[in-house]
C-alpha cells in the first residue's frame, strides 16, 4: 500500500478474531495498522495487537532495512494498537517513546513500566522533527479514550487519525468503507460525539490529503465525503431518510406485525424500511440502522410486566450511545395487560429530542383487524 515515498505500511490483517474488543463480530475480519516514517529520524508510529506481534516486527525490519527506529509515536493505548511495546522496546531498546502524559500511565498498568528513562511526553501542539517531516500532535481525548492523541504530517499533508475513521474488516477484504465504518463508529466512538466534533474543528483548520487510521483502508480520494460523513454521525443527525422496525417477538405475533408495517411503507414507496430481529442480529447492527435512518419503530412484547429483554438491552445501549433528534413510534403486544410501549418510553424519555408518533400499535396477543387498522395509521404517520 502506497501512502508516500518514505512513509510504509506496516499493519497487519486478522482473519482469526471472532468478536472485536470482546463483542463486534467481525465477519470480514479486522486490520490493526502501523506506519514507518522513513526519515533522517525514523519513526513508528503505533503498534499492533498481541496476537500479530511477531508478523508487525518482520515486517518494520524489512522496511528499516538494518537501521535503528528512533522514535515509537504511541497514539492510543488500547492493547489493539499498543499490544507490542514491550516486545518493540525489548527489540529496539534504544527507542524514545513519543507519547501523552496519561498514555505513559498507562503503559506503566499494562508493561510494569512508563519507559522513563527514554520517552517524551507530548502535549497539544508539540512537534516532532523527523527532518523532511515534522509531526504535531494533537489531542483527541475520548475519541476513543482519554489519552488520545492524533498526528498531523505538514510534510505530505497526512493526518494519523488513531481510532477516528477506522473501520471493521481486514484490507484484504472487499467491502465499501461506509458498511464497515458506521457499525464501527456508531459501537466504539458514537458516544463521544462532542468529542468527535471537537476533533473535527481542529482537523478543518489543516490541509490533509491522506488519513490514516489505525484500523481500515488509508483514504487519499473523496476525503471531504469522510469528514462529512463523520461530522453528521458525531452531530447524531440522520445520514438519510428511512425507516428501522426493529423488534422483539416470541411466537411470531410480535414480528408479523412489524413485518406488515414494513410491507405497508413499502407499498407507500418509503425507501429504506429495515426490519431488525433483535434476539438474532447482533445489536451493533440494529445500533448502526437506528443512528443511520430518521425514523425508528420499536416494537415488543411485554414481559415480566415490562419489556422483553432484547429490547430492553437495545433501548439502553441506544440511551448509552447519546441517540437523539429522531422519530420514535411504539408497537407493544400483550396477551393480558400490555404495557411495553409505556416501558420502552421511559428508557427513551431523557433522550435528547426525540419526536414520538401520536399512533401507538397495541396488539392484544395477534394481529386481527382492529390491529391492521392501528397499523396502517401508523404507516400512515410515518410515510408523511
Ligand atoms: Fe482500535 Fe480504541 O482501539
């Protein structure tokens, strides 16, 4: 992968991993990136996760070609980029460690050591000649943990972007960056908006032609695509208009509802009308369908005299993750006295300007005709 004359790819790709940080699958796998400045200094900026070590080392040296690194640039203390310290240290023992005050803290939690007598602590600002490059850094606190910073080459006009940008899927994998990149910033960085908008203000004031994360593909074309895209998700705006019928069901009653709702927006020519499972898709999916379209419709069964767990799982993690400024309508069953929508409402009810429908679906165990009326007048309210 060519980024530019004297700055290498040293990433590697992850076919192995099953959940990424412990919950996102990742069908298609994950990159952990790495890059070599090539300088009269060299510096490596980021490592790789533990499991991949080994494979990131070969490959530094055949790109240091028998010269010694100077400097290990430490953006982001998550063990997915920071796994190979002590194994580079141990290797390049020689190295100043380049990162930020509370990095160093770290590295002394995972390592047993702050490598305090080779470092140099950075701050916003602070710049780092290499010789034709020179580095500032810049802080990006919680995007996506609070010792981030991220890196600015005026040189060649990169911006090492950290976490920011990434994307699931290893980069020998064929899939369009938005698919992977909005589950990934919706599960990992979605919570941090003001934080990702903070950043974004800071990169405007730079001139980038590339940006390379620590996970996914370098982007060098439509780069104004990106940061557009990125500044609608962390503003918590809707990408487009569409419709997510995301539900809970037991013995189907529950699901054939939705799913007629569903028909009855497509019949009305509403496009994308997404239709979730929520016990059999795993919730990263429904989260990214939630924050992607403008309108949600929440439907479950009542249980326990409550909501049923799925949902109730998917409504915090909505709460969690800041979900605001959209339209929500409610569709609840119940054999005997439903009350889900009341419960999915009071999750919902400190979200930040959310719209909620007038027409509320309530199903008396299945769907008979006064129901099919209930629900074509909710399609009705959420095709105008
Ligand atoms: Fe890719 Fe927050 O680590």
């Amino acid at each position: 992968m060519y980024i530019s004359d004297d700055i290498f790819y040293i990433g590697v790709n992850d076919h192995r991993i099953d959940l990424f940080e412990g919950q996102y699958p990742v069908p298609h796998g994950m990159s952990y990136n790495s890059y070599v400045i090539m300088d009269e200094k060299i510096a490596v900026m980021d490592t790789v996760d533990a499991g991949f070590t080994e494979e990131w080392l070969l490959k530094l040296s055949s790109v240091l070609s028998g010269r010694k690194p100077d400097y290990l640039v430490i953006q982001h203390m998550e063990p997915d980029h920071s796994a190979g310290i002590a194994i580079f240290m141990e290797a390049y023992p020689d190295t100043c460690v380049v990162s930020s005050a509370p990095a160093f803290t770290m590295m002394k939690q995972f390592f047993g050591s702050d490598f305090n007598t080779n470092r140099m602590v950075i701050r916003e600002g602070d710049t780092l000649g290499l010789g034709r490059h020179e580095l500032t850094f810049v802080a990006a606190p919680m995007v996506h943990w609070p010792e981030v910073m991220v890196t600015y080459d005026a040189c060649d006009q990169i911006l090492f972007s950290a976490d920011g940008f990434g994307k699931f899927g290893a980069l020998d994998e064929e899939e369009a960056w938005t698919d992977g990149a909005r589950r990934y910033y919706f599960g990992i960085v979605g919570r941090f908006g003001m934080q990702v908008q903070n950043l974004l203000k800071k990169a405007s004031g730079l001139t980038i032609q590339k940006i390379c994360p620590l996970h996914g593909p370098v982007l060098s074309e439509n780069l104004a695509c990106y940061l557009s895209l990125y500044n609608t998700w962390s503003s918590y705006q809707p990408e487009e208009k569409g419709i997510t019928i995301a539900y809970a069901s037991v013995y189907g009653n529950t699901r054939k509802a939705a799913e007629l709702l569903a028909d009855i927006l497509e019949k009305k020519g509403r496009k994308n009308v997404v239709l979730m499972d929520l016990a059999r898709t795993d919730l990263s999916f429904c989260l990214e369908n939630a924050f992607r379209y403008d309108k949600l419709v929440l439907a479950s069964i009542t249980y326990n005299a409550g909501i049923f767990p799925y949902m109730d799982n998917f409504l915090r993690l909505l709460k969690e993750h800041n979900y605001q400024n959209r339209t929500i309508a409610f569709m609840e069953n119940g054999c005997w006295a439903p009350t889900a929508a009341k419960g999915m409402m009071e999750i919902l009810k400190d979200c930040k300007n959310l719209t909620f429908v007038e027409n509320t679906v309530t199903i008396r165990s299945a769907v008979n005709e006064d129901t099919m009326k209930k629900i074509e007048a909710l399609a009705e309210e959420l095709a105008e």
